[in-house]
C-alpha cells in the first residue's frame, strides 16, 4: 500500500500552540528506578487534565472543527481515557458530544466521562464500531476517532515537543502502544527534532499485535477475546491504525512486550518508589523499560506515564 | 522570652544557590481538588529526593559545616524523613552520619535511611534527645537537628521560594506542622516577598500542640503518649523548636486542626483525583484546606504535598 502524508514536526508546533490554553504542560519526573548508565524519567501525563494524555489529541481536534461542523457535535467509541478527553474538548469548546464505550471499561471512566456532560452509550466492544457509525449518519456528529486521524497524532506528539525540550539530551524514549496515536506523534517529533533518538514501543504480551506486526512488516490484528486479556485496559485495542502504521514503520525503532506480572511490579515502583499513581496501561513503559533497558543502550531514559485513571481496588490489589 | 535574629529572605536565597545541584526543583501540581473561587495546587516534595522536603534543610546544614567539622560527621534523632535526607546529604558529601530513631518509625524508613549507609540506633521516642547527645559527646559528631537550626529553616525555606516563583498570584500557602522548620522556612521566604500571602499551619487534632500555643500566644508541649496516636507519623514531635515558635509568632497567620478522618480522605482524594502518592503527614496541608478554605478567603492556595513515604499496607488500607 502507498504511504499516505505523515505529521510533521511543524504540524505538531501548530497543535502546540492550538491547545496551550487546554491542556496542562506536564512535569518530567526523575526517578531513582533507572539504571545508572539510563538514568529514568518518567513525562507523567497522568498529571494531565483529565488523567491521562488523551486530551492532547482531543483538544486538537475540537479546536479544527469548522463552525458547520461543531453545530452538529462530536462522537466517539473509546475504552475511556479517549471518551473523557473528547468530554471535557467539547465541554470546553461548548458543544455536544456522545461517547460509545464497551461494557469492559472500568466504572471510574465511565462515571467520569458522565460526569463532563457526554452522552454514555455502552455496547459490547465488538459492536462499537457500528453503532458509532450509526450515530454520526442519524445525528450529523463529527466522528473524532481515538487514534487514526492527524490532528490526533499531531495533538499527542506535543509530548514529544515537551520531552525534548526539558531532556535536550533524551537517548531512548519509551511509549505504551495501544491504537498508536501517542507513540506516531511522539515518534514523528523526536525524530524530526533529533534523529539519533531512539522511540521504542512496548505492548501488553496479551495484546502484541504490534509487535507482531512489527516483526512481519506487515499489520497484524489480534481478536478482542485475546487482548481483552491483559490488566492494561487502556492498550485492547486489536490493531494499530492504517496512518499510526504509517508512522510507526518510518519513526519507530523497536517494538516490545511486557508480561502481566512486569505490568503490576511496574505498577508497584511506579506508585512506591516514584510515588505516581498510575493505571496499568501507563505502567506498561515503566515496564518495558525495566525489563529491556540492556537491550537498548545507554543514555538519558523517558518512559511515558500515559494515564492514571485507576480503580482504587485494583490499587490495593496491585500494592498487596 | 527575647527574640533571636529570624532567617531572612537573603538566608533563604543563599541556601536556594548551595543546594541547587543536591535537591530537585520539585513541580507545583494543579488540582481539580479545589474550590472555584480557590482553586488548589500541590507543591509536590513527595517527588523531591528522598521523597520528602527534608533534603532540602540537610544539604544546607551540610555544605555549611568546616572542614574540621566534616572530619567527625553528623548525627541527628528523626521520625525518618530528615533521617533519610541527612544520610543522603552525608553520603553525598562523603561524611559518616549515625540516626537515631524511634522505635514507632515505620520499617520503610528505617531501611530506607540504611540503604543509604548511615548507622542507624533505635531507641524509645523518649530517649532519642538524651542517646542523640552520648552519641555527640563520645564521637565529636556535630547534632544536625531536624528543624530548631537557622541553617534547616533556610533549607526549607526553599519551597517558598519556588512557589512563589511558580505562582506569583498565589494567596494561601497550607503547610504541615510538626517541628516547624518547613512552615518557618516557608514563611520567612512568602513573607518577605509578599507580604499579603496567607501562610497557615496545620495538624492532626491528635497533635495539636501548636494550634494550642499559637491560640494561648505562647509555646506549648505535648505529651509524645498524646502526639503518637496520629496517623501522620512525621507530625507526632511534642512541640515546635524554639526558633520556630519565633518564625511562627512573627510570619505565621493562623494554625488549623485536622481530624484521622480527613487526613484519611485527604490522603484518598490526593493519591485517586490528584494522582500523586502521599504518606499521611503530606496529606495533611490538603486535609487542612478540604476542611478550612471557606474561612481564609479566595484565590489561588497552594497545599504543600511534603512527603511520599508510606508503606503499601497502610497505603491499601487508606484506599479502603
């Protein structure tokens, strides 16, 4: 298949400059978890509005809607952290919005999201696809999907701007791989910024489509019964996007898996060593890092918290 | 009683530049915790080294010692934070360091200030003072206090600096009390850049030994039978240093108490909505606002977050 037109850098400093007023700049942590030869930060996107990264992207988007197309509103399907940022974007921006979630989300982002004024819809996570069609042919609504849209990466890859700019000397950057959104836009703005850095992915092994894929050269898909697996709910979707392979095949150096039980141990430095709460999915570079950092060579470390929108049970239950 | 010479802002500046490449710059988080007309940050020195503010009085009173005073070390008494950050101040500076602490310290700090390589002697709360002065009497160690020393009061004095450089607007500053050396730090710091910020201490009800004597308008001692029934281990010291109450009396607006109960959901709110780990004695600053800002007035507040260290069991009990 041809390659379609990636996100630039200077698409990326646009969305920069488009949400400022949105979104928070959020801190670059030190943390002693590291090697001594790959120091480890953590870009702790768990501190961001919301929980989690997701209103980078989502904040772009609404803010690129045309007049026309905000009278209609926005909608989505998204295991959480997507349908809150998409919430609180339109919230903000004043306009309507309905979230398709599957029954599996946790409650806590469920009640979230309601709580910023989206219209819920729950449906079986193999279903959402086509009711959220169904939406936007009878409603009008504008459908910002959760990954596989430009203004998505292009919003996401701001903290890509963010890392670079406060670790200028950053040698490996970790990135939790789920649809891709994050690891496309972050690759695509540390790449153009400074090329020797290297953007590892790192999956769930329950749900390593990617990085199977990756290893093909061609995309894979998983079912939902196989990455439904995994204790890391932001990261079950089945495949990547067709423009997040697109940046992931040019951007990306490495993918890899992590197992459930480094997912939990990374949970638990996370939360007691580096005191940041974190859910699973935002755990699981902290773990990709611990378990592969030898592979990968020395030199400043980043590994992004991508969320903490976690349960308080599962909390307790991780740190037992 | 005569007043002796206060810490001043210089003091507090000239600490700032001798440690700045010991201590992190810790960030000042935002929160949705708070009320709209003020709105709450948490100054986050959970993520200082360490994981408390303590760090950052004991590299000032390290790096002021002579080299003849170097050659015999330090020795303090501690609950276990000012423990931790005066070995790590020690190790650092290449000199021995013996901790004396009591028995009721939890585990996670005692291994903790170990690990860091100082010798570490237990002993009942009521005895620390006494064995603290054999240990200085028999080795030539000098007594680096926790809080009760113009050289600590500075160090801490740090954090307001930073939030005042942070968030220049800011109108309230909550700070957790237990010997005093943050919160006179603190308020020297605000106070003498401006003036019109409101600095206010706050304690465990259980351990309100100062929100007594600042009430009486004079110094006040509990009982360490009385202070120990709290949950926030590093607030049980009987009463503030004598320096301190001089801090106090001259910067301080007004004193809070805080219940278990709301050091408790303070705690909860702080690690499940603000996504930041705290060890009850860190929560407290937030428990103080959570219960006191409709009585001090509107604008930005700042909560110092103070410390990190909890162990996972109380930490999962919390959560409960």
């Amino acid at each position: 298949m041809s390659t379609p037109p990636l996100v630039t850098l200077a698409d990326i400093e646009s969305a920069a400059a488009r949400i400022a007023g949105a979104v928070r700049r959020t801190p670059l942590v030190p943390t002693q978890l590291g090697h001594a030869d790959a120091p480890l930060w953590l870009k702790a996107e768990s501190l961001q509005l919301g929980g989690s990264f997701k209103l980078r992207g989502a904040a772009n988007a609404v803010a690129l809607l045309s007049d026309e197309e905000r009278a209609h509103g926005v909608v989505t399907h998204s295991s959480g952290n997507h349908a809150q940022a998409l919430a609180r974007a339109a919230r903000d921006a004043g306009i309507a919005v309905t979230i398709v979630m599957p029954t599996q989300a946790p409650a806590i982002k469920r009640e979230a999201t309601e709580a910023l004024g989206a219209t819920v819809v729950v449906v079986d996570i193999s279903e959402r696809a086509a009711v959220t069609e169904q939406i936007r042919a009878e409603t009008g609504a504008v459908f910002v999907p959760p990954f596989d849209h430009p203004a998505i990466i292009a919003g996401q890859g701001t903290v890509g701007l963010e890392i670079a700019d406060d670790l200028p000397d950053v040698a490996t950057v970790w990135v939790p791989v789920s649809g891709g959104g994050l690891i496309s836009g972050i690759a695509a703005a540390l790449k153009a910024l400074s090329p020797q850095v290297r953007v590892v992915g790192v999956e769930p092994e329950l749900a390593g489509d990617l990085a199977e894929g990756f290893a093909a050269g061609h995309p894979v898909s998983w079912s939902s019964d196989r990455t439904g697996r995994t204790i890391a709910d932001g990261l079950r979707v089945t495949a990547v996007g067709d423009l997040n392979w697109h940046h992931i095949r040019a951007h990306v150096d490495d993918v890899m898996t992590v197992s459930e039980d480094q997912i939990r141990a990374a949970m638990r430095s996370t939360i007691v060593e580096a005191k940041l709460v974190c859910e699973p999915s935002g755990a699981v570079a902290v773990a990709g890092y611990l378990a592969h950092a030898d592979r990968v060579g020395r030199g400043p470390a980043v590994a992004v918290l991508s969320g903490g929108n976690v349960e308080s049970s599962l909390l307790r239950e991780v740190l037992d």
